[in-house]
C-alpha cells in the first residue's frame, strides 16, 4: 500500500495532519501522495464549541469556500504541504468542480500545470463523482490522471460512454474511487440497510447487489473481493482507492484486492446482464 489520497476537505484538514504524521519517517521515494485544490478552508473562530457541519465529526474551526482562483490554489496547496508536511506531493487534484466548470477548467487547470511545470507536483486532474465533466477535462485540458468516484463499478459503469474510452485514447491515468458504491458492495452478505451513493439503498438495488453476490460465491470469492479487483480490469484505470477506518479494514483491503478471481467469474457476471462489455 504506497498511494494515499488526502484533501483539505476531509476533516477540514485533520486528515492531512493524520496522515503526514503517519508518513513523517518513511523514505520520501517510496510512497505516492494526492491531495486537492478548490475548496479552501477559511477559519471560523466564532463557531468555536460547535461541530463540522458537512459530514465529519471534527470541530468547526475552518468552513470551506469554492475557490478556483490561481490565488486561492496557490494558498491552499501551500496549506496543504504544511499539514502534511512534504514539500511537493505528487498528484493535485481540481476537488469535485462541479459547478465550477469555467473557472475549474481555465485558471484551475492553468494553475495547475503551472505547478507541474515547476516540478511542485508530479502529476494534475480533478476528482469528482461524475464522469462526464472528467471526460471534458480529458478532452480541453492538459491532464495526467483523473479520480473518478463511484462510476465505474460492479453497479454503475456509466463511464464507458465517455470518460474511460477517452483515457485510454488520449493515454490519461484513471484512479478508481468509490468502489463499494458508499458500502453497498462492502461486504459478503448484502445488508437492507446498507448505503449507496451516501443515502440509504434502493431495494432495487440492494436485490442487485445480492444477486451478484451470489453469483460471486458460486464462484467461491466474494462481492467485496470482486468490487475492488472489478475497475483495475480496465486499461485506463492505474489504482483503485480504498477508504479504512482503521487497521483492520485496511489489512482486509489488502487480502481484498490480492483474491484469486476466477476468469470465468466475469464472463458469468457479463452473460447474465451486470457487466456491460468493454468493446
């Protein structure tokens, strides 16, 4: 496990400061960090005593702010390689620029290979949970890799129609997030309540998922294990990234994706309707 993706956002900067103290000792050389521009943290010190309001359990010390200018990349990069305390990180990503195409896609991106070009990070792209505008990016911009979130795996390969092709034409890297579809495909036996694009699942679905994980245990592997190996197939996909809430998960992210998956396995999944073909 040598690549690990961070960003301001997460935590409003705690898992920066985690992980760079997780990596403070080890050869430089030997491992690959990405991190992410375009939603600044600005501090709030009149929220002090309350909580994060975005999805993390941390204090509201910083609210976050779109911010795509060459300015406000350049400070929060800056920022950035403080809590981690690197002095370049090796992937910059555009952070979920959704809305923000214009700016994102002009000074964002010219930001960036400014950046590259002056050796301050290795490689440049956006992060995002659509891949259609990753896709534009491809297509307009001068990108190295991409971080697609959610669209290519064993429920959703919604990016065949446009960002994976183009990848593989125009020879840009893409790491696979997102591929327990929020912990759907997370584990073995298929929970009701389990999640799916960060809301509780349909029962649709959940009976997908289920469906599937049959056919992976007549095969005797199991959904988890096929649902981290399924994106790293593709030609343009270069990683796959797994969250883990401690080391247990992390060691199980291991076994996962070094799984002996039978061939036949994909045929089957093909034959039967839930993997559309890659040609």
């Amino acid at each position: 496990m040598r690549y690990f993706d961070t960003a301001p956002h997460y935590g409003l900067g705690l898992a920066e400061r985690r992980l760079g103290a997780a990596i403070r000792d080890l050869p430089r050389d030997e491992f690959v960090v990405s991190t992410k521009v375009g939603r600044a943290l600005i501090p709030t010190p009149e929220k002090v005593g309350e909580l994060d309001d975005d999805g993390f359990h941390v204090p509201a010390t910083f609210r976050r702010e779109w911010d795509f200018s060459r300015d406000g990349i350049l400070r929060s990069l800056e920022q950035s390689l403080e809590r981690l305390g690197l002095d370049r990180v090796d992937i910059l990503y555009l952070h979920d620029p959704d809305d923000h195409w214009d700016a994102a896609s002009t000074t964002g991106i010219d930001t960036l290979v400014e950046l590259r070009d002056q050796g301050v990070v290795s490689a440049i792209g956006a992060g995002m949970n659509q891949s259609a505008m990753l896709a534009e990016f491809v297509r307009r911009c001068d990108v190295d890799i991409m971080m697609l979130a959610g669209r290519y795996t064993l429920l959703d390969q919604s990016a065949l129609d446009d960002l994976l092709p183009l990848a593989v034409e125009r020879r840009v890297g893409v790491v696979a997030a997102g591929v327990y579809n929020s912990g759907l495909l997370s584990k073995a036996e298929v929970s009701g309540d389990s999640h799916f694009e960060y809301q509780s699942a349909p029962p649709e679905m959940v009976e997908r998922a289920r469906a599937i994980a049959r056919i992976c245990e007549e095969h005797g592997v199991t959904l988890p294990e096929v649902a981290v190996q399924f994106p790293l197939r593709h030609p343009a996909v270069v990683s796959a990234v797994l969250g883990a809430r401690d080391g247990r998960q992390a060691e199980g992210a291991i076994e996962r994706s070094a799984a002996s998956i039978p061939e036949v396995l994909w045929n089957d999944l093909e034959a039967q309707g839930y993997l559309r073909a890659l040609a």
